[in-house]
C-alpha cells in the first residue's frame, strides 16, 4: 500500500508547532544570519518526523473517507462536491500573501510562519483530496463548480429577447488531474516556504519574499483549478508575474532586472499565441469552459475545417512553449537562474514549467494527429537541444536549468506522442527529484557561496546529507531502475517506442529520446562528481563549507525519498487515463461531411493503441456545467487495456535500451570526471567548434537579440523621430503656413490698398513733374512735340488701316 | 483752260514749304526768323487752300446756310457765292489774319527786345512751368 | 511718289510747264534759304522770295485776286515789317549777325517727317477731280464775303483794328508800365 | 431626485462662481469650496449608481424643456447605458484631481474656478441629449482647458496650448457643419419641424432632401468620424496629445487624459454611429485599421520616448487604439470591451499621470535615463507604480486586461477575415506594451542608482499622505473591475446591445 510522504501541518487543528527548525533564539528582523547547527538529534530533525506523520494521518483520512477529530468525524466527500474546500485552497495563499505585504515586517520572524502555515494547511487539504480520490479509484472522477462572471447578451433586433452572446463562467473542476497537481504544487511550496527560512534568513526584503510567494502559489493553484479557459489565460499570466517579481527579486543587480523582463516578455510571446488560440476556439465553439469545448468540437463545432482545428491547437500549445521553455522560447529559463535557488526549485523546476505540460494535458482532446506530432517534434527537439547545452555548462544552477528544459521536453514528446498517462506522470516525479536537485544546489551555494562547479569538488564529507540525497535525485533523473525517475522515463520510451510503430514520423523523435536519457544522465553524473567527489578544487571554499541546518536540510530529505517512492503502486496509472479525444470525433465528423467519405478515420498517434482507455469517455454536450452536480460515472479502469503484445513488446525493449543508455553515460561520466581517465579538456579541444557551439548556447539568445529586440528599439525610435517629424512637422508646418500667410496679407493690405490711394498721388505728381518737364516755356519744343505728335498719329493711323498691305509689301520683297 | 500742273504738284510745293516753315521755327534762335518761319508755314496753307478751291469737287454749297440779305425790292435777295469760292476766301482771311499777326508779334518782339536786351527765343521762357 | 508727280504733270512739252516749274523752283529755293542761311538779314531777303514765287503759284492756279493780295499784303505789308523787325532787334554793332540755330538735326527730322506725311497724304489720297473752267473769282469772293462769310469779314474787321491798336500800344516808346 | 444630472452638471459652475467672489489670499478656502463643489457630484453619482434601471436602453433621469424655440433647441439631459460611466468616472477623477493640485500656488483662484467650469462642461457633454446642447457644453469644456494649460503648464505651454486649441476647434468646426445638415435635413415625425433632438435625428427614416444622399451622408460621417478622431486621438491627428500632456500641470493632464480622450469615443458611440449607421458599416474596417495602427504605433512612440509623461501619453494613444479596435468590430462584446476599456483607461492612466506628478513635484524632471535604482528609496512608491504599470500593460486580475480581452474577443467574434487580420496584428500590441512598460519600470526604479545625476536623491522623498489618498481609490475601482467586471458591465451592456442591434438593422440596406 503506497504511503505517500507528506510533510506539512496538520490540518488546523493541530499545536501550531510551525516553521519547522525554529531554533530558541528566534532571529526578529533577520537582520543577522541565523546559526542551524547541524548537530545531531535536534528539534528540526523531530519536528520533520511530525510533519511526515501529519502528512501521513491526512492522506489516510482522506482514503478512508472520514476524518476522526475525536468523537466527531467529517465526511470527507465534501471535498469535493462543495467548492468551498478547493476554494480554501486556493484563497489561503492570496489571504496570506495580502496580510504579508501589509503587515509583514510588523509580523514577528517577519511573518514567514505566516505564509508557511497557509501553504502546509493547502497540503494537507490537497493531501486529503488525494487520499480521497485513491480512495474513489475512478479515472473519469470529475467535479464542476460554476458561476457567472461575465455574460453579455444581444437582441437580434431593438426590444427583442436576448441572446448570449458573450458568457464566461467562472467556476472550479477537480479531477484526478487537478488534485495530482494540487499535491504537487502545494507539497513544493510548502517544502520551497520551509527551505526559503534557512535560505533567504539575512535578506533586506525577507518578508516581501514569502509574500511573492504566496502570490505564485496562488496563481498556480488558480491555474490548476479553474475550470475554463480564459480563467487559466489569466492565471496564466498571475503566474506570469509572480515568476517575473521573483527572478527580479534581488533587483539591484542589472542582470535580475534583465532577466526578470525577458521571462516576463518571452512569456507574454507565448501567451499571445495561446490567447489566439483561445480566441479560434471561442469563435468556432462559443464556449469557454474545457467542457464546453470538447464537447462542441466533438460535436463538428470546426466543421470540415480540420486544418484550423490543428492551428487553434497548435497555437494554444504555443502558450506551453513560452511557459514550459521549449525549443525556440526557452532562452527566459536559464536566465531566471538570477533569482534565489528556493524560487528557482518552485517555479522553475517544478511547479510553473509544469503549467505548460498541465495545459497539454488538460486540452488534450482537441489535438488532433497533427497536432500531436508537431508537440511530439517540439518536446523531442527540445530534450536533446537541452540536453547538449547542458554537457558543458559550468554554473551548477544553469546546468539544472538545462535539464528542466530537456525534462519538460520528454514529457511533451511523452504527450505528443501518446503516451498520457506516463508523460503526465514523468512531471509527477520530475518535479520532486528536479526539487530536491535544486535545493541541494541550493544549499552548495549557500555553503561555498559560488555557482562555478569548477570551484567545487570533494563537498561528500562536508556535507552529507545533502549529497545523499543529490545522489539519489541524479539516480531518478538519469532513469536508474528502482527509482521513480526510471518508471516515469521508461514508460514515456516504451509508449514512443509503440507509437513510432504506426507513425514512421515520429522516428526520429524517439532517437532524440533515447539520446536525451544518454546525455542526462552523463550530465547529472558529471554535476554529481564535480561537486561532491574527487579533491576540492577551491581550497579556502572547502574549509568554509558545511552542511546546511535542518530547516534546508529536511525538504532535502523528503524530496530525496520522494524521488525514490512517488512511483510505486502503479496508483497513478490507475487514476489518470487518456481521455476520449474530441479532435478525433471532429475529424470523423468532417470525413462524414465531405462527399464519398472514406470510413476508416485517420488514428491518432497511439490512439488504437491500448495505451489508450478502449472505450470513449463520454463527453457530454453542453449541459455538463449546470450548477454543480457530478458529473463522474463510473467507468472500467483505462490503464490495465487487454494486454496488446505489441505495446509489451515495446515496452520490455525500451526498459533494455533505457537502462542501456543510462548505463553508458552514467559509465563515461564516471570514468571521465572520477577516474580522470579521460581528460574533458582533451575532447573540448578536439571538438572545439561543437565546444563553443555548446558553450554559447547555440548564440540563440544574441540570434533573438538582433533579430527582434535590436530591430524593435530601432522601429520605435523612428516611429517616435516620424511622429515628431512629419506628423508635427506637417502641423508646425501648417502652423508657419498660416503665420506666412497672415504676413503676406498684413503685407499686401498695408502695401497695396494703402499704395493704390497713395499710388495714385504719386503718379500724379510725377506725371505733373514728369509733363513740367514739358513746358519749357521755349515755343519750339511745344511746336516741335505737335508737329512730331501728327506725324506719330498719322502715321500710326496709316500704319493700323494698311497693315495687311504692308505687311505682304515688305514680306514680297 | 486746264492748269497747267496737276494738283499734286501744289500740294508738294506747300508741303516742302511747310516743312521749311517748321525747321526755321524749330531750329532758329531769333524770334524773327520764328515769325519768317510762321509766314511760310501760312504761305504753304494758303496754297492748299487755293490748289483744292481749283481742283476739288466742293462738298457743300453755300446755299441756304447763307444769310438773306434784304433788298429794297422787299424781296430778300440771297446770294450765294460759288461753291469753290469757300477756298480763296479762306485764303484771304489766312493773309488778313497773317498781316495782324505779323504786326502784333512783332510788337511783342520789340518789347521782348527792349526788355530783354536780346529776342533769344530760348531765353524767353517765363511761363516756364 | 516722283514718278506719280511727273505723271501728273499734262506735259513736258507745254513751255508754261516749265514757267511753273521755274517759279516753283524759286519758291522751294528761296524756302531753303529762308531756312538754311546763317544771316538773318539774307533769310528776310529770301522770304521776299518765295513770297514772289507763292503769288506766281496762285496765278497758276487761276486764283486772281489772292494773288494780287499775297502780293499786296505779304510782301507789301508783312515784310516789310518783318525787316523793320529785323533791323530794330539787331544792334548794328553786331557784324556777324548770327542767327545760331539749336538741334538743327531734330529740326530737320521733324521737317523731313513732316513733309513725308504732307507728300504721303497729297499723293495717296485720290482727291475727286472736277475740272471746272477757269473764271475770274474776285466776284465769286466777293458774293461769298457778302454772303455765307459775312459775319467773318465782320470779325475780320474788328480783328484788324484790334491788332492795329496792340501793335501801336506794344511798340509805344517812352513811359514804362 | 429628477434634476440629479442638471445639478451634477452645474453644482462645479457654481462652486466656481463662489471661488471667484472669495478673496485672494485665502488659498485654503478656495481649495475647500472647490473640493465641496467637486465631492457634490460624486455623491450624487452614488444615488445614479443606484437608482440606474439596468435592462432598459431608454435614457434614464431625463430632464427636457424648451431652451431656444425659435430653433426648435431644448434643454434636454439624460443618461443611458453609454454615458453612465463616463459621468461617474467624470465625478471621480474631477473630485481626485481637485486634492491631486493642491499645491498650485500661481493663481489659485483662477486655477480651481476654471477647472469647476472645465468639470461642468464635460459633465454636459455626457449627459447631454440634444446635439446643440452637445455642442455648446463641448465648446464650454474646451476653452477652460486652454487657459490651463496655457497659463499654470511647463516651459513650452503656450505651443501646447493652442496646439491643442487648433485641434479641437477644427474638430469642433467639422461637427458644427454636420450638426446643421442635420438639423435643416431632418424633420421630427411628431412636431414636423427641424430638431436637435440626437433620439429623433437617430431614426433613419426621419431623415430627407440631402441626407438619402449616399455620398452626402458619407461626408458627414467623415467630418463627424475626423472632429471625434482628433479627440480619440486617432493615429494621424494625435500630435498635440503628447505636447498637451508634457506642457500641463498633473491635475489637467490628469482630467485630459482620464476624460477628455474619453469624447471622441464617446461622441462615435452617442453620435457618429446612431446617426449614420449604414455608413459607420462601411468603414468599420477603417475604424479597426486606424485602431490597429494606434495600438502598434503607439507602443513603438512610447518605447523610444525618455520623458515619462510623453511615454504615458503614448500608451493611451495605444490604450485608446484598443477602444477603436473594439469599436470597429460592431458587435456587442466589441462595444461593451471598447465602453470598459475607456472607464478603464481613465482610472489607469489617471493614476499613472498622478504617479508621475509625484515624483516630479519632487525631483522637477520626468527624464527616465536620469532615474536608476529608486525601488531601493521609495519603496511603497514603487509598489504603487509596479501596480499602475501592471494594470496598463493588460495584466489579468487588473481592469486593463478584461476590457483589452473583451476588445478582441469582440473584434474576433466580427469573423470577417480583413477584420480578422487586424486583430491577429493587433494582438502583438500586448507585446509591445509589455515591453515599453515594464523596460521603462526597469530604468526607473531597478538596477544601481544612477551615478551622473545623483543630487536629484536627495529630494526623493517617500510619497505622502495626500498623494496616496488621490491613489487609494483608483486602486480599489482598477481592482474591483479586474476581480468582477460584472456590476460595471450589466450597466452598459443593454444600451450598447440594443445600439450593436441597430447598427445590425441596417447593415445591409442603405
């Protein structure tokens, strides 16, 4: 019987023995560093076991379907037909981080319990759920709680009766997905609150951070929550946000500050794409809610259309690449390692990256095959790209980052290429060990205060327990048998390995795969034996290490065992099934459509397959959202499909060629970075073109400045010299014209008018003086100007009334 | 009997003398010689006026627009002077009036001269405007 | 134009032809000279001249009686005072007695224009010919003078006896105004 | 309470007239009697906000009665689903901006009666009824505003001034000339004589003579279209917007830009669409075009400027762009997205410019390069305008987001393909906004204090008391709208339902 270990606070009702490791002398204002003494028993170490056994005591409560408080004991199915539990959930962090903005520094230790609390008490209800739905053990377990948010309506014509044209409802689903989430996300949180009071103990702004916090956990509950569509778009950013105030927590920096904008940015790049996507699918279906969608798409919503069915999908994954750091957007990842470790282990390990995996999951119905493949290439380019850049970074906390985005890259290709269950499985465990890699690096740092593995070295005998459990949390990751990491990673290559089978496309998508295992598991090592093994390179870090007190190291532990045990029992196969694809109906439907339809309907990839459930899970039309009643019915179990032999076959043959390829880069890594036997600065300079390639990062992150960023600032400072240019120019322009023309008039008027009167006095008087000239008293010229006045008359008279005959005489000649 | 030159001649003759007329006027300081100039010109109108009476068709009678003059025989009398006739009256007054000019001028002239020391025409230009 | 001139004329052969080209010569000439000399005492001999010659003309022209007053008056009457004039005006001291003459060339330009115009004129225009006989006029003059012309003989008269009392009043020796 | 919108209108006007009549040293009495004459009106508007009678498109509070019959002219005000917004954002935002100048020392009196009066006028644009009363109360709101400008604004105020003068009177002039084609081609069915009256000129069939003309009417459309699309401002008559808003005192830039941008809008919704519907059909497509080069184009202006007021004057140049967008859509989630975005883009940017008043009363420049680290100084302030800054860039569970979604989920639902392109274009404006907001937060308030001009931190001082009781509210609405839009859209949905449903009407048949 799998016992899930689960560290928190009771529920509520227990001693608020919080914050565990709060040691006597309680540091007020953490202005000064606190002292954790690693010595032996302590309290710390105590209070771990309580939360374990806590955390114990509610997941079994929750399975049995009651909670015993005593003489009184709860029926624990209102978890879920009520939405007030989920909605406690949610609202504990948003409350939490509201008190902590306002009243944080006057809170004693700052207030951090407070957040702590609200986070663990989340955990245990999630706990509970997850006990419950265990407990239930039905695959199409499904609960819908509604409001309206908005609704406009329109009358066809003026006083006619309204149509609705325009309704989001706002409201709550809870299935076996959303409670796998909740646990995920609140288990983190909580462990992320409880390491950040060791970690974050001498900042300035400790308060603040846990309230940033809180508002990430809300958002990301938000997110997980909410049943439609445009309530996870606005999640989607919250979460958004919170990851940009926390990367840019330490804001004096340059590069947080870089950082923190270019994750909000490349976000919101992918966000755009999702949004349009949201848009297609409002516009053909005219829902909101998840639903609502599958149903009318099932129902031919898209029509004939399939080729914008697969852009709207395509395009709501867009929304998961700029999230969840594929391929072409997953510059923002490695640069957010500028914010704390503790944030860097939620958000960018475990819990938000996750969203874009949970959105494929969640709107899985309505990829169509093509769909699909495009997300299988995607997920697989981007384990193996990541995994390269991986090999040769030396910040531990960058290589980390890489091995997020070649994680996140399986389970995408694990979705895209049909394999549900074990892609959404693989974030389960994903999240646990890539935390626990995290924290540790976390607690590295904060012991030998440098990120540069090429400083480390030999931290095995001083500091245990975190390289314990690194060491098993590598042992996951690199898909060693026995580990949990291993079932999850199998099972997506056994599942890939099937789905190849019908889709010769996806080939290569499975070498990616296999490639990606082999590299990270050779990086992992490499991280594992550069830090903890051989000699210490950095001799006065050394001597100052030492191992991190129990408030980091117990998350450390929790997380370790997790990375062993959260796969056994086979539960989760058992709870979350492949549901009945929506798109593959839509399609069937528009064969039906177009004339002389061929019966047979193209298959999804891996559709047939028995990975799948057999029969449809019947989506039902529209109604399903009525106020809240349940939906859930009953329905075999999906995962334990009448044993197909190829499906088997292909799985016994990845296990081989997993633990293969494990073996080989675990084997490399050993021999290079242990045993020294071959010298890496040998192979970088043998391939030393592959060597920069690698170490620049592929020069994406320049290729994108130049090409988008450089161009956009130059297109604004046009664009603003044009508006203060032309358009203004045109109008001063305008503006001077009219001053010209006012001039011009004033001019004339004064010149002219006024001239003409006194014009006509001057002609006057120069013509009096002018003729004066005339009379000069002497006869002769008076007779002389008659005389030559008649010869000028007669003359010019002759000349008007003979022209034509003078003319033609002169011309005869 | 015919004349003896055609008409054309005449009109040249007084044309040349008129314009001798106007060059004496034009170019001679003395105030004499203007005056001789003055008599040309009115000789070479005199000639026209007699070479058209002897050549030209009269336009106009002197008919009716003359003047009854009452004779004792109670009924008025008209005379009537030939139609040409108009051209060598005219002639005779050119020539009274040249003589009273003549006299009036040179009038003037003397008392220029006598006032003036000199009858420079040019010097005598007091109605200078 | 000289050609029209020479066709006008009836004929080379008649002898009185040439007696009027003589006179007209003598007139033409004589106008030059009025114009043209230097002395002003020569001019004034010159103009008695082409007075002579005018009269001739006016006999050509059958014109009796304006004949004999251009003989009467012009050369009679008006030139002679025109020496006086002459004579009184020119202290005799005056040996070169030069009578300058001021922009002869305009002068003659005029002159010539003038004289263009005339001829132009003269030659052009087709003047309707009527060739009547040739009568005695003085009783034709006399009939128009009484007739259409009486109120201008009138004003003749007062107009001669109007100069007459200016001329002697102007010229009055003695007392100045 | 049937004279509710007269009073609202003329309560500022007589406050005015009492500040005139006070004497002149007593600057904390006028300021008292101008905060009163501006608080009447926003208490009043509680009583519209409750007494608003949400399923009917008729006009509500109406008061009508003969004003200049010899024209057929009457006083008529009243107040539908369009308008009842923007009088209670007008009440807001005017009662705000009365504390935001409170230390204006230049001429006070002056100062608040002017501005009573700019308050009065624009409450009679939104409420008035008859296209003359439109008309006059347009022309009474503008002249304030350029004495404001022109007499208590920065060094180059007198440009601004009459920039901004020049520009609306020629919008005003064009929408004189079709406000008379109007009047002398329309004939009242009931009265049969010419009218004002915007509900009669409204019905189509009432129209005659030159208006059956189709290129007639589409003239007029234009000059309507061009007087409003200068207020908008709309891409190629926005110039003075950026000038008027560097060159003014905070308070006016407030008022400009939380509600004069506001007429142009409001003035297509209340005139230019009713009046001319066939044609308003035609051109929507223009309309979303000049809102798309309005959102892109503006984003990339606000990117490249270093003032910090001529960057928040170019976002609502882009914020403004969105209303187009939504506009030009002509259908019902169009126009109510493009209705909240304009409450919305008053409360935000209002807040924004008050933001910026802030720190300029301090540190007497607004040049971002020259700012640098002041997040480390004045930390509430940052939170302030980390808030005001997430709210204009679209961030979800703030008001910009839902009117911004709701513009393109209106211009997605028109479905033509032109229109269709548009918005996909358009939607890169989410981007760039993101961009010129939050590089612009960064240069101010992260990163190290800048090292050239470092006496300027001296005076930064934490922001205080008064400023932060201008902000409170704003936050609070900018919130509440973002949490649940639902209240604020119930009031406008039905009136701008019924106007999408008669623009539908006559769609098709001119």
């Amino acid at each position: 019987m799998s016992e899930d270990h689960g560290h928190g606070q009771g529920h509520g009702h227990e001693a608020p023995a919080h914050g565990h490791g709060h040691d006597d002398h309680g540091h007020g204002g953490g202005e000064h560093r606190t002292h954790f003494s690693p010595a032996g028993f302590t309290p710390g170490l105590a209070v771990m076991l309580l939360g374990i056994v806590a955390g114990g005591w509610c997941f079994s409560a929750g399975r049995s379907g009651h909670l015993a408080l005593g003489p009184a004991s709860i029926d624990l199915n209102g978890l879920f037909d009520a939405p007030w539990a989920s909605l406690v959930i949610l609202c504990l962090p948003l409350v939490a981080a509201f008190v902590q903005i306002f009243f944080g520094r006057k809170l004693p230790r700052n207030g951090d319990w407070v957040s702590t609390i609200a986070v663990g008490a989340g955990l245990a209800l999630s706990l509970m759920m997850l006990g419950r739905i265990i407990g239930i053990y039905d695959w199409q377990f499904e609960r819908v709680h509604e409001m309206e948010w908005i609704s406009l309506f329109s009358r066809t014509f003026p006083g006619a009766q309204d149509v609705v044209t325009f309704r989001v409802p706002m409201g709550i689903l809870i299935d076996n997905v959303t409670v796998i989430m909740l646990v995920v996300v609140t288990l983190v949180s909580t462990l992320v609150h409880i390491y950040s009071i060791g970690y974050m103990a001498d900042d300035p702004r400790y308060s603040r951070f846990f309230a940033y916090l809180s508002i990430f956990t809300f958002s990301m509950l938000g997110l997980v929550l909410c049943n439609n569509v445009f309530a996870l778009y606005m999640f989607w950013e919250l979460v958004g946000l919170s990851s940009y105030l926390l990367i840019g927590f330490w804001f004096e920096k340059k590069s947080a500050a870089d950082a923190q904008k270019k994750a909000f940015l490349v976000n919101r790049v992918g966000d755009i794409g999702m949004f349009l996507g949201i848009l297609t699918f409002f516009l053909m279906t005219g829902e909101l809610t998840y639903k609502g969608i599958f149903g009318s798409v099932a129902n031919g919503a898209f029509g004939a259309q399939m080729g914008l069915l697969t852009a709207a999908g395509v395009l709501l994954f867009m929304g998961a690449v700029g999230k969840s750091a594929q391929f072409p957007l997953h510059i923002w990842l490695p640069d957010a390692m500028e914010g704390p470790t503790p944030v860097s282990a939620l958000i960018h390990a475990a819990t938000m990256v996750a969203a874009g995996v949970y959105l494929v999951t969640r709107m899985y119905p309505v990829f169509t095959p093509n769909a699909l493949i495009v997300i299988a290439w995607f997920g697989g380019f981007t384990a193996i790209f990541a995994a390269t850049i991986a090999l040769c970074a030396n910040d531990i906390k960058k290589v980390l980052a890489y091995s997020t985005v070649s994680q996140l890259g399986y389970m995408i290709m694990g979705l895209g290429a049909g394999a549900y269950t074990n892609g959404f499985f693989h974030l389960w465990t994903h999240a646990f060990f890539k935390a626990c890699l995290f924290l540790g690096s976390g607690s590295v740092i904060h012991a030998v205060v440098t990120q540069d593995m090429r400083e480390m070295g030999g931290l095995r005998r001083k500091m245990p327990i975190t390289f314990w459990t690194m060491l098993l949390s590598t042992l996951a990751i690199a898909g060693v048998p026995f580990t949990s990491g291993f079932t999850s990673k199998d099972g997506i290559l056994g599942d890939l390995l099937f789905a190849a089978h019908e889709h010769p496309a996806l080939w290569p998508v499975v070498i990616f795969a296999f490639a990606g295992a082999g590299l990270t598991a050779f990086y992992m090592f490499r991280l594992i034996f550069m830090t903890f093994t051989g000699e210490p390179r950095a001799k006065e870090k050394f001597e100052h290490a030492h191992e991190s007190p129990w408030v980091m190291a117990a998350p450390l532990v929790i997380l370790g065992s997790l990375a062993i045990l959260s796969d056994k029992g086979g539960w989760f196969q058992e709870l979350v099934g492949k549901p009945e694809s929506a798109a593959a109906a839509a399609i069937a439907h528009a064969e039906a459509m177009k004339p002389g339809a061929k019966p047979h309907a193209e298959k999804a990839p891996g559709h047939e397959g028995d990975a799948g459930p057999s029969h449809a899970k019947a989506p039902d039309v529209g109604s399903g959202y009525v106020g809240s009643l349940p939906v859930a019915h009953a329905g075999a179990n999906p995962y334990h499909p009448p044993h197909s032999e190829e499906l088997h076959h292909a799985h016994s043959a990845a296990m081989v060629l997993s633990i293969l390829v494990a073996g080989l880069g675990i084997g490399l890594s050993f021999f290079t970075y242990q045993k020294k036997l071959i010298d890496p600065a040998k192979i970088a300079a043998a391939a030393a073109p592959v060597h920069r390639l690698l170490l620049n990062k592929y020069w994406i992150d320049e290729f994108f400045h130049e090409t988008l960023v450089k161009p956009a600032l130059s297109i604004s400072r046009a664009c603003s010299r044009f508006d203060l240019k032309v358009v203004d120019g045109f109008v001063n322009l305008w503006g001077k014209a009219t001053e010209v023309w006012s001039w011009i008039a004033g001019t004339f008027d004064q010149k002219v008018v006024d001239g003409a009167v006194n014009g006509t006095a001057d002609v006057v008087m120069s013509a009096g003086a002018a003729l004066s000239r005339f009379q000069t008293g002497r006869l002769k010229t008076y007779l002389a100007w008659a005389v030559a006045g008649l010869v000028i008359l007669t003359g010019g008279f002759h000349l008007v009334t003979h022209w034509a005959q003078i003319v033609e005489h002169l011309t005869r000649k | 009997m015919m004349p003896v030159a055609s008409l054309e001649w005449f009109l040249m003759i007084a044309a040349f003398l008129f314009a001798c007329g106007i060059y004496t006027i034009l170019t001679r300081k003395n105030a004499v010689s203007v005056l001789m100039g003055v008599e040309l010109v009115l000789n070479s109108a005199n000639i026209n006026l007699v070479a058209f009476a002897r050549f030209v068709k009269p336009a106009a009678s002197l008919g009716p627009q003359s003047v009854p003059i009452p004779m004792e025989s109670g009924a008025a009398a008209v005379i009537y002077g030939a139609p040409w006739a108009s051209g060598h009256v005219f002639a005779a007054f050119v020539i009274i009036l040249a003589a009273a000019e003549a006299a009036v001028a040179l009038g003037i002239i003397l008392g220029i001269y006598r006032s003036m020391g000199g009858v420079d025409v040019d010097e005598v230009s007091a109605l200078k405007g | 134009m000289i050609l029209t001139l020479a066709a006008a004329g009836s004929s080379w052969a008649d002898p009185a032809f040439w007696v009027f080209l003589a006179f007209a010569a003598m007139t033409v000439g004589s106008a030059v000279l009025v114009a043209a000399t230097r002395n002003i005492v020569y001019s004034a001999y010159a103009l008695l001249l082409t007075f002579f010659g005018v009269a001739g003309l006016y006999v050509f022209l059958d014109a009796d009686f304006i004949a004999a007053a251009q003989v009467l008056v012009y050369i009679g009457g008006i030139l002679v005072l025109i020496l006086f004039g002459v004579m009184l005006t020119n202290r005799i001291h005056d040996i070169h007695l030069s009578n300058e003459t001021t922009h002869p060339v305009t002068g003659a330009i005029i002159a010539g224009a003038v004289f263009l115009v005339l001829a132009y004129v003269a030659l052009r225009t087709d003047w309707e010919l009527d060739p009547r006989p040739a009568v005695p006029t003085s009783q034709e003059i006399g009939k128009a003078f009484m007739g259409k012309y009486l109120l201008a003989f009138e004003a003749a008269s007062v107009l001669l006896l109007a100069a007459l009392i200016g001329a002697a009043y102007l010229a009055r020796r003695g007392e100045k105004e | 309470m049937n004279h509710i919108l007269s009073l609202m209108t003329f309560v500022p006007l007589l406050g005015a007239a009492i500040i005139i009549a006070l004497p002149r040293q007593k600057h904390e009495l006028v300021k008292s009697v101008a905060a009163c004459a501006a608080g009447i009106p926003l208490f009043l508007s509680y009583f519209i906000w409750k007494g608003f009678d949400r399923t009917t498109a008729a006009m509500q509070f109406v008061e009508r009665f003969d004003w200049i019959p010899m024209f057929h002219i009457q006083y008529s005000m009243g107040i539908d689903g369009i308008s009842v917004t923007m009088v209670m954002l007008t009440a807001l935002i005017s009662f705000i901006c009365i504390f935001a100048s409170w230390n204006i020392e230049k001429g006070v009196k002056g100062y608040f009666a002017l501005f009573l009066l700019l308050e009065t006028g624009m409450m009679g644009v939104f409420c008035a009824m008859d296209f003359f009363l439109f008309y006059v109360f347009w022309e009474v709101m503008l002249l304030p505003m350029y004495f404001l400008i022109g007499i208590w604004g920065g060094p180059r105020k007198e440009y601004a001034a009459i920039k901004f003068f020049m520009y609306t009177l020629v919008g005003s002039v064009l929408m004189l000339v079709v406000m008379l084609v109007f009047y002398f081609n329309v004939t009242d069915p009931a009265t049969h004589e010419h009218t004002f009256d915007l509900l009669v000129l409204r019905n189509q069939d009432a129209n005659s003579g030159s208006l059956l003309v189709n290129s007639v009417r589409f003239l007029c459309f234009i000059g309507l279209f061009v007087g409003f699309a200068i207020k908008v401002p709309m891409f190629p008559f926005h110039t003075w917007l950026p000038d008027a808003h560097v060159e003014a005192p905070t308070a006016i830039s407030v008022i400009l830009a939380g509600i004069l941008l506001k007429m142009g809008t409001y003035g297509m919704f209340r005139i230019a669409f009713p009046l001319l519907p066939d044609i308003a059909n035609d051109c929507a497509w223009w309309i979303g075009l000049f809102g798309l080069i309005n959102i892109v184009y503006g984003a990339l202006c606000a990117m490249a400027q270093d003032d910090l007021k001529k960057l928040v004057a170019y976002s609502s140049i882009s914020h403004m762009g969105y209303c187009l967008l939504g506009m030009g859509a002509m259908t019902t989630a169009g126009f109510n997205g493009a209705m909240l975005q304009m409450f919305n883009h008053g409360t935000i940017t209002s807040m924004l410019f008050l933001l910026v008043g802030v720190i300029y009363e301090r540190v007497h420049h607004r040049w971002i390069s020259r700012f640098g680290g002041l997040a480390t100084m004045v930390p509430v302030y940052t939170g302030f305008v980390t808030f005001a800054f997430f709210a204009s860039l679209g961030l979800p569970g703030l008001s910009g987001f839902i009117s911004e979604a709701m513009c393109f989920i209106g211009a997605w639902q028109n479905g033509t393909p032109a229109y269709l392109k548009l918005t996909i274009l358009a939607t890169s404006g989410i981007l760039l906004g993101a961009a010129f907001h939050l590089w612009a937060l960064q240069r101010m308030f992260l990163g190290e204090k800048n090292k050239i001009y470092t006496e300027q931190y001296h005076h930064v001082t934490e922001i205080n008391g008064r400023e932060i009781f201008c902000l409170v509210p704003l936050v609070i609405v900018i919130l509440w709208v973002g949490v649940y839009p639902g209240p604020l859209l119930d009031m406008m949905n039905v009136s701008l339902s019924d106007l999408q449903a008669f623009m539908a009407h006559y769609k098709y048949n001119h």
